[in-house]
C-alpha cells in the first residue's frame, strides 16, 4: 500500500476546477445521455469510454446492440481489454449485481470494438446484394492497391494522349504537367476520392472560362485595355522607344500580341515572354528602370528616356495583373481537364477492382454509405441495423472524415423520428469524443469542422439536456508543462470566421492545479532542445534521457499518482 506521506503533484490536490470536469464524466458516463465530448490529451478519455460502455452493460444493454469505433486496430483491441479488466474488477469488489453479472457474463465475447474501415466491411459483407458486390469480394491490401492503380492508370493515360489530338485543353493538361506528374496526381485524386470529386466541383462552380481560347481573349483584352489607359497608348510606347535592335524585335511581338484578330494560345505565350521582360523584372515584378542593355544615350534626348521610362513603369502593374489572372484562367482550364481525365481515371479503375474481384477501403467506405442512404430499397435490413445498433460510440472524432461521420449519421438519423426502435433497455444514445487540438489527419479526409458540425447535429437529435461538455484536468503531465500549454495555445492567432480554426476557450485551458495559476513556476521541469537538423535534435533528446535516468529523475507513476524514479 502507498503511503500517504509521499509527495504528490499539484494536481493531485483539492482543485478549484475540479467541480466542472467531475460534472462533465458524470455526464460524458451517463448511458441515458447523448454526448458530444471533447477531452483534451492526458484527461483519462479511454477511462471515460470504458466507463461508458459499462454503464451501458450495467443498465441492461447487450454487448450486440452497442457499436463502438475507434481509428486504429491498436486502440481497438486496448479498448475491448480495458473493458473487460474493469468488468472483473468490479465484480471483485462486488459493485455489479448478481443477476447483472451473470447476464454480461454470458454474453461477454459479443464485446467488440471495431474500426470504421472493419464496421463498413462486415456491413457489406453482411448486405452484398443489397450493396451491389459480389459476395465473395475480397478487400486489397496495401501492397496490390499501388499495382491496381498503376494499371487503371496505364489505361487512363492511354486514353487522354488520345483525347489531347482533338482536345487543346486536354493537350495543354498534358504539356504543362508532364505524364510523371500526371500519373503521381491522378493517383492522390483516386486515394483521395472522396473528397477530391467535391473539391473539383467547388473549385469549377461558377467559373467562366472554359476553353483556352477563351483564356487567350480574356488576357488580350486586358492587354488592350492596359495599354490603352496609358497617355498615347502602345504607338507612344513604341515611337518613344530607344534604336536597338532587342527594342525592334518587342516591339514586332508586341505589335502582333494587340493586333486583331488575337493569335493563338501557344503564339500568344511566345509573344508574353519577350513582352514580359521588357515591361518585367526576372521576378514577375514591374520595372523601376529599364534593362541594363538599355542605355539614355539610346533614346533621342534625355526627356524621351524619362518619359518612356515613365509609360514602362504605369505599364507594368496592368501586365503583372494581366498575367496573374491569365494564370488564374488557364488553372480553371486546367482543372477542367483534369476533370475529364479523373472520371476516366475513376471507370478504369473501378473496372480494374471488378476484374481483380476485389474493393479497396474508399469503394469499402462509399458503397456503405450508398447501401445506408437507400432508405426504401435496403429498408428491411435498415431495420435489423438499427435494431441491433442501439448505442454508438465513436472515440477519436477529430480524426473523422466528413464521409465517415456521414456514415455514423446514417445510422442513428432514424432516432429522431423513432423509426427502428424496438423493445429497449434505454432509449437510443449516441457519444462521439475528440480533441480539436489534436486533429492531425488531415491527409487521411479528417476535417476538424466536423466535430462542431457533429456536435451540433447529436444536440438536435434528442433535445433533452446537456449534449457538449468537456474535461481538461490532464493526468499525464506536471504544473509546468501545462502552464506552457496554456501560454502558449493562448498565443496563437485565431481566426473565429473559420469552422476549421483553432481555438483555446476556457473549455481548452488546463486547470493548474489551487492557489494563483500565475504564481511563479522554478522547477526545471521544462527545457528547449535546438539542433540543426531532426538528428541533431534526436541526439539531444536522447542525452537529456540518459542525463535523467543518471541522475535519479523521477516521474508521476500513471497507476498510483505518485512519484517515483524515472525507468527507461
């Protein structure tokens, strides 16, 4: 047994914070509620879900009829054991029912935690007809993805070097990014698919130029109207200018770039360079004088150097923004083609599943939520789902794509209307639980909006009592590390208009623990490590582990509270 006389940490003690965050797992535990928490790092978030899970045994719910998901098999599988060590730790201590204990022992190895990706998997597998797949599909694993990919791909491009000998959108795609390029985009768009069909979409709506000839006239006119906005136009430009034969040759190409009609796309790109460097800078910006080789002795007098200097500088701000919005246009060109070029992408790959017999885990995920929206044809076996699940939990939310959570809200969104309710122990509940502060996976479709947007919708779902709550006494680190937190989260810019902001509220902040939360901190318990490169920086860490463990460190044992030596 710990004796009582060892010292503890701040936290340890009575905390004026302490009442909010003893509410807030009461009320993140209670298994009649639906909750949306959020659980900042180190506040006991697992505890808080196997609490919650037991409590919903404990209330006479089947392990069946509960569908809890996290993000990874890892956390899956520690999950599913945390609960089974708090279901016999109780039972030692005799805090579970008899007749309660006998009913989730028997029904015990129906206890599972799954992933998303694992949930839409068995669905399928479950509802094939319903879902358009043949039952015997096999899913592709990690390694025969890339190769089913290169092969739609092979296919794909194929396809669009023949669409570029009648298509000058498709052949400019082609020149401006190269096939290596091509194929590297292409293939982030098909890993990335559901998401990337709607940003093409977003990124097109509402965009007028359609076809390069259109991008070309579009800059011509600006040219004109640039030119024309200056005393005497382009004639006094040209009648100003200095005798070289560099100054003859722009003003050829010039001449030929305002003429009507217009030339075309690639002439009129060879006629913006020699134009571009003379009105430009290397760097795209406007002249503040002429080019070295252009001397005063060049023009007529020194009154004609300065005026034409003069017309060089008013000129250059109407070309740079000519050139920016030709570029803008050309890009909307551009995307249209890759448009075009992705839903080949997307038919060759998806004959390319078929003939394989195979899915991958975004066809996984879409063709579940397909088979969940059919809300007629797929209405029986949406009945036996929504029977069986009736209590969903979802930890690490802000780690969820917006398909995801779409796939979640298809599943409970027939409570609001109590369809699919059958005889119950309680009433339907959902809890989702996340930290906006350690969304990360942005490269994986996980949008942090979406754990407002979620909660939002679960307030909706069953207006009865508090749905949004929040703990944020850690339990992992010291006073010290927390205070810098806090300084330093408090620092950072925030952007309210954005949904996808960051923000630190007072739902954010990490209670320090009694007395005055500014009183000075002298422990060293903090320490900046500066390097030149991530191995120098390693090599630091590691001295500065091997200096504590040499010198009889000692840390908050996770288990007791209390401190102790630090171990490797």
């Amino acid at each position: 047994m710990v004796s009582s006389t060892q010292p503890r940490l701040d936290f340890d003690a009575d905390d004026p914070l302490e009442t909010r965050d003893t509410e807030a797992r009461a009320l993140a535990i209670d298994p009649t509620r639906n909750i949306a928490l959020e659980a900042s790092a180190g506040t006991g978030k697992t505890r808080v879900l196997v609490d919650r899970y037991v409590g919903l045994l404990m209330a006479g719910v089947k392990p069946r009829n509960i569908l809890a998901m996290t993000f990874t098999r890892k956390a899956a599988a520690e999950m599913r054991q945390r609960i089974l060590q708090e279901l016999a730790k109780r039972h030692r201590e005799h805090t579970i029912p008899p007749e309660s204990w006998r009913e989730i022992r028997d029904s015990v190895t129906d206890i599972a935690i799954s992933t998303i990706d694992a949930f839409c998997l068995a669905l399928l597998r479950e509802f094939p007809l319903e879902a358009d797949v043949d039952p015997g599909f096999d899913l592709a694993d990690e390694t025969e993805t890339p190769r089913l990919v290169d092969d739609a791909l092979e296919r794909t491009l194929r396809i669009g070097r023949s669409i570029a000998t009648e298509q000058p959108e498709m052949s400019l795609l082609f020149a401006e990014l190269g096939e290596y390029r091509l194929r590297q985009g292409l293939a982030k768009l098909i890993d990335r698919r559901l998401v990337a069909v709607d940003a093409l979409h977003r990124f097109l709506r509402g965009a007028q130029t359609a076809t390069i000839d259109e991008a070309v006239a579009r800059l011509h006119a600006r040219l004109r109207d640039g030119f024309a906005s200056v005393p005497g136009g382009a004639a006094a430009l040209v009648g100003g200018g200095p005798s070289q034969p560099d100054f003859a040759l722009f003003v050829r190409d010039l001449r030929q770039l305002l003429g009507d009609p217009a030339p075309s796309a690639a002439m009129t790109q060879a006629l913006m360079e020699r134009v571009h460097d003379y009105l430009l800078t290397k760097d795209g910006a406007p002249r503040k004088r002429l080019a070295a080789n252009y001397k005063k002795g060049h023009f007529r007098s020194p009154a004609a150097y300065d005026r034409h200097l003069g017309m060089v500088q008013a000129l250059g701000p109407y070309v740079v923004q000519a050139l920016h919005d030709y570029r803008r246009d050309i890009n909307v060109v551009l995307a249209r083609a890759v448009r075009q070029l992705f839903a080949v992408a997307l038919r060759e790959y998806e004959k390319t599943l078929q003939k394989h017999g195979v899915l991958d885990f975004s066809d996984v995920l879409q063709r579940t939520l397909t088979l969940l929206a059919q809300m007629e044809e797929f209405s029986r076996s949406r009945f036996k789902l929504e029977a069986r699940y009736q209590h969903v939990l979802v930890d690490e939310f802000q780690d969820t794509s917006r398909a995801q959570w779409e796939l979640v809200e298809l599943l409970v969104r027939s409570w609001a209307s109590g369809l699919g309710l059958t005889e119950r122990a309680l009433a339907p509940t959902i809890f989702i639980v996340g930290d906006r502060k350690q969304s990360i996976y942005g490269f994986r479709d996980a949008e942090v909006a979406v754990l407002d947007e979620a909660s939002r919708y679960i307030e909706a779902l069953r207006p009865i009592g508090q749905v949004r709550t929040a703990i944020t006494r850690s339990f992992r680190s010291v006073r010290e590390l927390l205070h810098f937190v806090n300084d330093v989260c408090a620092a950072i810019d925030k952007s309210p208009e954005r949904p996808d902001a960051f923000r630190y509220s007072e739902n954010d902040i990490f209670p320090l623990g009694p007395g005055d939360a500014s009183r000075s901190i002298t422990s060293e318990a903090l320490g900046v490590v500066a390097g030149g490169s991530d191995e120098q920086q390693a090599e630091t860490v590691a001295d500065e582990i091997a200096r504590l463990l040499a010198t009889g460190a000692t840390v908050r044992d996770r288990d007791t509270g209390v401190r102790r030596a630090a171990r490797p």
